[in-house]
C-alpha cells in the first residue's frame, strides 16, 4: 500500500482506538471468566460442596468477571477525530485532553529502567507522558510480552501522527 493511500485509508476514520489487550487476549478473558464463574453455579445447582463455600466463591468470580470486564472493554486509548480529543480510560479512570495543540505521540524508552517505556504526549507548550501501558500489574495481558505490547502502542502512534501530520 503507497503513502498516500494509507493516509487517506487513515483521515476516513473518525476514531483511532487501542486497546490494552490485544483482541486473542480480551476474547479468552471474557471466555475464562463465564467459564470460571459457571463452575460455582453448577455447584450450587447440583448440591455437590457446602452452600456457603460455594456462594462466597461465586461472588469471587463475580468479582473477577468485573474486573475482566473493566480490563478488556474499559481500558483504551481513543483518538476520536471528529471531537480533537484523546480519552485514556483505565478501568473507573477517565481522562481526556484536547488534541489541538498535540505535536506527535511517541513511544519512548525509560532512560534509568531499560524495560520500562512511557507513552508520550509531546504538545505546543507541554508533555505528558503515561507510564501505565508497560508498568504494573494493570499493564500485564495474558500472552503478550511488553515487547509486542509496545509494537501495537507504536502502531498506534504512527496511525495518530499520520492524522497529526495532515492536519
């Protein structure tokens, strides 16, 4: 595909949006928390084990199956062109900030932890970096390696600033 077709392919999208898992990854985790949260059902169903137990691991896996479900619907980056604005949601987390004065968005390694990388917002006037896609436990998916992790973010960030670019 030549460079001008791929920037047209890209100015026809109104909204640009990674998620934190990749697709394989969200699709297992929703299977495994249904699959996971029937056993005690069937359990309890069926009078297999003590009723109690039973009910206080149900409301455990209810408990995991909200937050599967806040891992791989709620937690994104979103740049929506038609509004100029780029939402981060983490779960509950919501933020949101004007792209009108955003120069580029890049991927940029942490100079004192060399498996750490930040995700940058370079603006006019200011930068604001997201360290939250490579650190921590929110940031571990099922499969994937930080590495291939930062091949999508990195795919993303050219898909941005090729809009950026145009504008």
């Amino acid at each position: 595909m030549d460079e001008k077709s791929k920037k047209k392919k890209s100015s026809n999208k109104t909204q640009i949006i990674i998620h934190k898992m990749p697709l394989f990854e969200r699709i297992f985790g929703i299977f495994s928390s249904v699959f996971l949260t029937s056993i005690p059902i069937a359990c309890l169903c069926m009078g297999f084990e003590n009723k109690f137990g039973m009910i206080v691991l149900l409301f455990s896996m209810l408990l995991f199956c909200l937050l599967m479900y806040l891992n791989v619907f709620k937690t994104y980056i979103c740049f929506d062109v038609v509004d100029n604005k780029i939402i981060i949601r983490d779960g509950f987390k919501k933020e949101e900030f004007s792209t009108k004065k955003l120069i580029n968005i890049s991927v940029v390694n942490d100079c004192m932890y060399p498996k750490l990388f930040s995700l940058d917002f370079n603006f006019v006037d200011q930068m604001k970096k997201d360290y939250s896609w490579s650190s921590g436990p929110s940031s571990r998916v099922f499969f994937s390696s930080k590495q291939s992790q930062r091949k999508r973010l990195e795919k993303f960030c050219e898909e941005c600033n090729q809009y950026l670019s145009n504008q």
